[in-house]
C-alpha cells in the first residue's frame, strides 16, 4: 500500500494535530507509540474504534475551546463597540 497520508485516520489526526499545534499531545491522547503514529499518519494503517473516538473525542473538545474564546471575545468586541456608541 502506498502510503500519501490521505486516509481518514490521517485526516483526522491532521485535523487534531492543528487544533491542538502539537503531535506529542495528540499521540499521548491517542496512547500508541510513536512508530504506530507515524503509521497512522503515514496512511499505513486505520485507527481502529478506540483510537477513532480518542481523535474524535479531542478534537471535539479543541472546537469547543475555540467556540468559547470566540464567544468571549465577540462579547468583548459588543461591549466596547456599545461604550462607544453615543446616547441617544
């Protein structure tokens, strides 16, 4: 098999390893060893259902970190933008 790193294993660990910005963090969460990491990111091997709710799991949990920071500076942004506003 040839690997291009295009299978839905490395997608998603891709997608895990730019939310969180860095491998190491993804692969500990994951628990495998660097060389099946590699595998998996290589596209030489599937993550089995286990590893696949791990990834999902993290990622998950990145969208939700990054939805509540900008939630919160949106609200920032409104106050500010409210202060600003002269009174009618």
């Amino acid at each position: 098999m040839e690997s291009n790193g295009s299978t839905m294993s490395a997608r998603l660990i891709a997608m895990a390893v730019s939310l969180v910005g860095d491998a190491g963090v993804v692969r500990n969460h994951m628990r495998c060893s660097e060389a099946d990491f590699i595998a998996y990111c290589d596209g030489q091997k599937e993550l089995n259902a286990t590893m696949l709710e791990a990834v999902v799991a993290l990622i998950v949990h990145e969208q939700g970190s990054l939805i509540a920071k900008n939630r919160e500076m949106l609200g920032e942004l409104r106050k500010r933008r409210d202060a600003e506003k002269p009174a009618s």
